[in-house]
C-alpha cells in the first residue's frame, strides 16, 4: 500500500499499478518474501538504469516500467529460492 500512497504523492512518477501488483504478491506470499522480491527487483533495475545511462548514453531521466523488473525477482525466487 505504500507504493500505492507514493505513486500519488510524486504525481505519478512511480506507476499505481506496480503498488497495486506489489500489494497484491504481499497478501499471496507474505511480508518477508514480499520484502526480498522488491529489494530484487530494485537492484535489477538499477542495474537496468545504468545500463542504459552507459551503454545507451540515455539521459537519467528516462522512465521505464518496473513490473517487468518483479517479474524477473518472482522467476530468480522460484529458480533459486531463499
């Protein structure tokens, strides 16, 4: 839910969506998991966003979306686990 208050208070900039997705995985899997997907999924967008500012030359700026980036965390914590 916090990222659902945070996509209202930067006006958007962070999707409602991925706080609704968020929120959503945290009442199926739980807190802790929740938790350990999201840190995951920040860290690979990270990775993403200096990539793309290196390799790409784009500007920081540049939005893109992060449910794909969750999606990527879920399948590594399914492969992978713990």
């Amino acid at each position: 839910m916090m990222m659902v208050m945070m996509s209202r208070w930067t006006n958007g900039k962070i999707g409602e969506g991925d706080g609704i997705v968020v929120a959503a995985m945290g009442m199926l899997i739980g807190w802790y998991e929740i938790l350990l997907l999201f840190s995951q999924a920040c860290f690979l967008s990270a990775g993403y966003g200096l990539w793309l500012m290196v390799v790409r030359k784009s500007g920081k700026n540049r939005a893109f979306p992060f449910i794909p980036f969750l999606f990527m965390a879920v399948l590594l914590f399914l492969f992978f686990g713990r």
